[in-house]
C-alpha cells in the first residue's frame, strides 16, 4: 500500500499513475521533512510493479514549488547547507532514476528547487502563467538539486548560463521554445494533460519503457559507440520478458497487450 510518510506530499493513485502533490503552503518549498519523504516514496514506487508513470503538481493555483525555504540558510551554517544539500541531491536523485515515466505538471511558480524537480523529471508540461528560473545565485546561493547539470542538458549552455548566471526567468512561452518543457496549456489544465501522457506511458510495456528510458539516460554520460552496443545488447534482453512475447503476440492477434510488468 502506497503511502506519503509527510502531509507536506500528498500521494494518490489512478489506475497505473502514481499522483504526487506539493502541499507546504504557501510556496510548496521543500525541506528536509519533504526531500526525505520523496526519497521514501519513489522507493515504494519502484518496487511497486502496478506503478508504470508519476505525476507531479504543486497544490494551489499559484506555485508548482518556490524551492527551498531561505530561512534554513540566513545563519550560514555550513553544516546545515551541507544536510540540505544532500538532501536534495538524494531526493532528485531518486527521482530522475524512477524506473517509469516521470511527468512535471508545473502549475505556476518553478523557482529554484521547484524548478530542480522538474528536470529531474523525464517531461515537463506548463501553464500559460507559470515562470521559471534558477535564481540562486542572486541571494549568494547556486542550485544545488542537479540543476547546473540538468538544466544546461535539457536547454543548452548558453540558455542555462542566461538562467543562472544572469538570473533570467523565462515563461511558459519561452520555456517551450528552448524545450525547457515540452508542451504549454491553459491555466488549470497541466495535471490533466500529463494524467494523459501518463495514459499513454501505460499503453506501452514498462519493461520496455524502463529500457529505453535507461538508454536515453546513458546518452549523457556515455560514449555514443558504447551506447549502441548497449542499446541492441537491451533489445536482445527485453527477450527474457513476458511482455516482449505478449505485445508482439497481442499484435498480431489484433488485440490490446495484457502487460505483466515481467
């Protein structure tokens, strides 16, 4: 039984998607409390095999999450700075190796650590009046959630070091442009649009869509010659599964799969 172990993220499930809500008003910043309740959680959804994708949304109308809370850092304590680094390395960490399809529904504000949780998401769906940024270091501070890496992957140099050298926020608009997301919707409708998305996820094999994931993942740290080789040695691996003979034999019968997850 799936279960958030803090109020501040609530977790819900429809059919084969995990629902995962932001809720630390007023901002939905995360702290300790809730970094390591995420890390908890996409443990209990990888070992969940009836889970195939995971939505995220921050609760409200306004923030999808302001990031971390500036409170935490006003001593300059390093010792604390160091725990909450971790912590959000840990946390998103865990996110962006989700085993299944992980689908940002950024329903206003993404500033930040906010921001740093959805590139570690695999998709990235938003409002006509969410804004995006990583303005850490205009308060002294840097991302330090994976977004200094994941941002300039997704976006390019330069757009990352106009975003956080130059601390430019971008809109919806903008973000879709420089595939900071990959779709824009009207207000209110990200978490509808990546419940579909996430509908699709399940039509396909996960032991299928786990593969591929993980071979598009290795495409930023591994040489491309190696990752070919990889690639056809994970084709002749999906062999082994259960899946690989009903889809294809699913197809072939004009009928829709029965996945197994195996």
């Amino acid at each position: 039984m799936l279960a958030s172990p803090t109020e501040k993220l609530k977790l819900a499930v429809e059919g084969t998607t995990a629902i995962l809500t932001i809720d630390n008003p007023a901002a939905n910043v995360w702290d300790e409390e809730s970094l390591s309740g995420l890390e908890a959680i996409m443990a209990q959804l990888n070992a969940d095999r009836e889970i195939f994708a995971l939505v995220i949304h921050g609760a409200g109308e306004k923030f999808f999450s302001a990031g971390a809370d500036l409170n935490v850092f006003a001593d300059g304590d390093r010792a604390r700075a160091r725990s909450m680094a971790l912590h959000f390395g840990r946390a998103f960490e865990a996110l962006s190796a989700f085993r299944g399809v992980s689908i940002a529904a950024i329903n206003g504000y993404a500033m930040g650590g906010g921001l740093e949780c959805a590139l570690a998401c695999d998709l990235r769906i938003a409002e006509q009046h969410a804004q995006l940024a990583l303005p850490e270091a205009t308060v002294g501070l840097l991302p330090c959630g994976g977004g200094t890496q994941n941002l300039a992957w997704v976006v390019g140099e330069g757009w990352a070091k106009r975003m956080i050298l130059c601390g430019e926020r971008v809109n919806a608009e903008t973000a879709e442009r420089i595939g900071l997301v990959e779709a824009v919707v009207e207000k209110g409708e990200a978490l509808a649009t990546a419940k579909a998305w996430a509908a699709n996820v399940g039509r396909q094999s996960p032991v299928a869509v786990t593969a591929c994931k993980g071979l598009i993942m290795r495409a930023r740290k591994g040489p491309m010659a190696e990752s070919y080789a990889h690639e056809r040695e994970a084709f002749v691996d999906l062999f082994s599964t259960a899946d690989q003979r009903e889809g294809v034999n699913a197809f072939l019968e004009k009928r829709a799969p029965v996945w197994e997850n195996a």
